[in-house]
C-alpha cells in the first residue's frame, strides 16, 4: 500500500469561529479522476492557526500512467473546493509537470 501522509495549517483570522470547514480535493490526469479527497476540519477558533493531519491511502497508479503523467506535463490537474459551513468559499486550480530536471 502507498500511504501519503498532509499536514494542513489553517489560519482563522477572523474574529469569528468558524463551526465547519471542509476541503474536497479532486486530481485529475486527461480529463480521467485518478485520486479523490474529502477532509473535514471541524470547528477552527477565531483569530487562531489549526493544523490538522490526514494520514490516508493513495489509490495505486500504473507504471504506464505514471510514465505518461511525466511525458505528458500539466495534463495532470487538480481542483479544490473549500467550503465554511456548508458554503463554497474558493475554488483553486492547479497543473502539475513531474518532467522537472528532463
């Protein structure tokens, strides 16, 4: 099993609690979803930083895949969804290129 392992600091700079905050995180390679997350963070003191740690699997990639994703850069994506109290606060997105130093 391939184990990842995040360790997320968030900082609540407002004066107010902030009751529930959620990430869900989804990785894409052409189009395809190859990895799927949803973290839960709970209750963040106001005018406070949380760090809070998963520890979770990662879903098992083929050679083949693996070798495609580096000859292929930035066609592996990923969007972020964050969300305080059930509503939908940011979206990110990113590319990623695993060709670094070919």
């Amino acid at each position: 099993k391939q184990w990842y392992q995040r360790r997320v600091a968030i900082t609540a700079g407002g004066e107010k609690p902030v009751n529930s905050f959620r990430m869900i995180e989804r990785h894409y390679y052409k189009d395809q979803v190859i990895k799927s997350f949803d973290f839960d963070f709970g209750f963040c003191i106001p005018s406070s930083v949380n760090t809070c740690e998963h520890i979770y699997d990662l879903p098992a990639l083929s050679q083949d895949i693996m070798r495609e994703m580096v000859q292929n850069p930035f066609q592996t994506k990923s969007d972020s969804f964050y969300f305080v109290d059930g509503k939908l606060i940011m979206h990110n997105k990113a590319d990623y290129a695993y060709n670094a130093g070919m």
